[in-house]
C-alpha cells in the first residue's frame, strides 16, 4: 500500500496537492477533524464520549483519537493506501500510526514536507480571505497558526528524521511543478519496492514481447523456463544430457529438472535486480505450487499474474504469421499443430488461472492491438499491484 502523509505550514497548498495525489493514486483521505466529525454526526459511542469531553471544555484524548482514525482505516476496503492530515500531531501519535500500519500489515511509505516561507504563506491566507471573505484568516490568527506549526508539527519530524521516509520538496511555483516534484519523490518510492510478476496466456498472446517489456522498465530478472532449457541443453552439463531427448521428442521435461534451471537461475541473479518476471512458466497446477515453494524458500511471493486474453481466431493467425518467420516454435509448422497446442493449454488453462484469482493476484487484460496499447495496459495494472504491496 502506498501511505502518504503530507505536512506544510498553512497557505502551503497541501488541500491542492492532497487531491491530486487522491486521484493519481487512489488515496483514502484522513483527516483527524473530518473522522472526529463522522463519529460526532453518526452519535456512535466514540463519537458520544468525544462530545461530552469537547462540551466540557476539553481535548479529545489519545485513546479516543486512536479508535476513531483506525475505524476511518478499516472502514475503507477499495483504495490502495492512505493520505493522513492532521495526524500524527505528537510522539505519542506518531507511535500509534505506526501500530495502526502493524495492524494492517503495511507501514508509511513517505513523509513530504513542502517548504514555503511564511512571509509566501501570510500573503496566499490574506489573499484567500479576501476572495472568500473567511474573517478567520486575519494577520494575527495567521500568525498564530503558522507559530503553532513551528513549534508543534515541526519538532514531530524529528520523529522521522533517522529514517529514509522523509522528504522536503519545494512548495513555490505553481500547481503542477509543485505537484510533479512531489510526485517524483511518490513514483521513486513505488518503484523502489520489489516486486515479482508473471505473464500468463496462450501460446501467440504475446507473453515473450511483455514480459521482456516488464524486465526492461521494472528492472526485473527475466525468466522463461523454454529459454533456460534450450541455453542448458547446449552445453556439456550432465542436465544438458538430460534434457536433449525431452525436446527432441517435444515433450515436458521433467519437474524435477526444471526445478533445479529456475534456483539456480535466481541464485545467478541474488542481488542484481529489482525481482522477477516468469514467462512461461507454470504450465501445469503442480507447477503454480513448485513455484510458490520456490518464491517462499527466497522469502518472497508472486505479487501480479498478468492473463494476456486473446481471441482463438487471432491466436491461430498470430502463431501461422510466426511459423514464416525465424522466431517460429516447433509447434507454428502446420495449422493442425498449432491447434493441437492451443487445445492443449485450454486444458489446464482453468485450473492456473482460477489458482491465481483465488489468491487474487490475476489480473486479466486484453492482449488485442499493438503492442504498445497492451504494454500500458499491463503497466497499468503492475503499477496498481506495486501499490497494494503491503
């Protein structure tokens, strides 16, 4: 999950840059005041308790402000993380974010300060009281509030300060530059995150082409398990010898030995990249849980199943094109082969991808058109995965 919090002085602008980061990237806003007020209008429990301290003159406490931000979390179900304003304010706060994140089974991802003089900021609030006639926004309330911030929100960074979480991005210029260096900080984080992804479809979806995309911008170790067969097969290794009269025949090789070329493909590349993206592989439901063994034992998971979906009519047309080229498959020689493949996949073909949607981790996308328009709309998709790690 992606969770941001966003501080600035007041007249920084953070309402403006909130929204657009809500909509760039589907960010549940909370906000302290806007959740106190919910549980105040729904007269719940909480919200009673807090009336009855704020009518007696006094401070919503800790133990309630806790209750009343971690139900305005649980509450949300369809966003990919959060954008808080107005809490953390102290410490103690501060502590119970990071208690409400263990809950979740996620953790902050950025802190952005937007720097802006409070001379910038005194001339932003007057001019907005003038537009909006808010008798609020006079010099001394102003000036309050911007000492407030000063000498209560500021110090909380300090909270932070040891961590690689916190950013300061400049806040003068307008929307959009302020906007996009925020946003560079938000995609370096995104992007920063492992991830291991697999492209899944029939033969002639286009599988090789993306997921070599993927590799490419994410960053990410290639795998596909034919191209490790063959690269085995034409050495002298004591495997090599295995393998030859497998794909001589053209048939499966063997779990055991497929196995073995995909560990020590990921031992080559400990450390190199960013994570993994599999082609091709698995084949077969026994293979989904070899492969998950084999993500466990390297602490890691499958996070994004891409399901290219392509017509059987323009697969059949994709595969006879190949056949006339030198990318052509031992099964592109004639149309009866390559039907034979076709209905061959078909017959495992539900059992993977509803193993994938019950983990709901599949994602099915439209692999018609060219191949730029289905690289983003895959992109699309990793991107929202990326997301939703927690």
């Amino acid at each position: 999950m992606l969770n941001l919090i966003l501080f600035g002085p007041p007249g920084a602008g953070k309402g403006t840059q909130s929204d657009l980061l809500m909509k760039q990237y589907n960010l549940t806003y909370i906000s302290t005041g806007e959740a106190l007020r919910n549980e105040l209008k729904a007269n719940t429990p909480l919200g009673q308790q807090a009336r009855q301290i704020i009518e007696s003159g006094g401070l919503v406490d800790d133990e309630i402000i806790v209750q009343i931000i971690g139900n305005a979390i649980q509450a949300e179900k369809s966003s990919d993380g959060f954008l808080f304003d107005g809490f953390p304010r102290t410490y103690v706060q501060a502590y119970i974010l990071d208690g409400l994140f263990t809950g979740l089974q996620t953790s902050l991802s950025k802190i952005i300060i937007m720097d802006i003089s409070d001379e910038v900021c005194t001339q932003r609030l007057l001019q907005r009281a003038k537009e909006q006639g808010r008798s609020d926004d006079n010099a001394a309330v102003i000036k309050r509030r911007l000492q407030e911030y000063h000498e209560k929100t500021l110090p909380l960074l300090e909270f932070y300060q040891d961590t690689d979480k916190l950013v300061k991005v400049d806040g003068m210029g307008t929307t959009d530059e302020v906007f996009n260096r925020i946003n560079h900080f938000v995609t370096e984080e995104i992007n920063s995150k492992p991830v291991n992804i697999m492209v899944y479809g029939f033969p002639g979806s286009g599988k090789t082409t993306q997921a070599k995309k993927l590799a490419d911008e994410f960053n990410l170790t290639y795998i596909s398990t034919s191209e490790l067969l063959k690269a085995e097969a034409e050495t002298d290794s004591h495997l090599a010898q295995q393998i030859k009269p497998y794909l001589a025949k053209g048939l499966l090789v063997p779990d055991e030995i497929v196995i073995r070329l995909i560990e020590k493909k990921l031992r080559e590349s400990d450390g190199v990249n960013r994570g993994y993206v599999f082609k091709g592989y698995p084949r077969t439901l026994v293979q989904a849980y070899i492969l998950d063994g084999i993500m466990k034992k390297k602490n890691c998971a499958i996070n994004c199943v891409v399901n290219l979906q392509v017509p059987q009519l323009e697969l059949v047309k994709r595969l006879d094109a190949r056949s006339k080229t030198n990318e052509r498959m031992p099964y592109d020689t004639s149309a009866a082969t390559i039907v034979a493949r076709l209905e061959e996949h078909a017959q495992r073909n539900d059992s993977i991808v509803n193993y994938y949607r019950n983990h709901k981790i599949l994602v099915d996308v439209d692999g018609q058109g060219c191949t730029k328009d289905v690289y983003l709309r895959i992109k699309e998709h990793v991107h929202r995965a990326i997301r939703n790690l927690r």
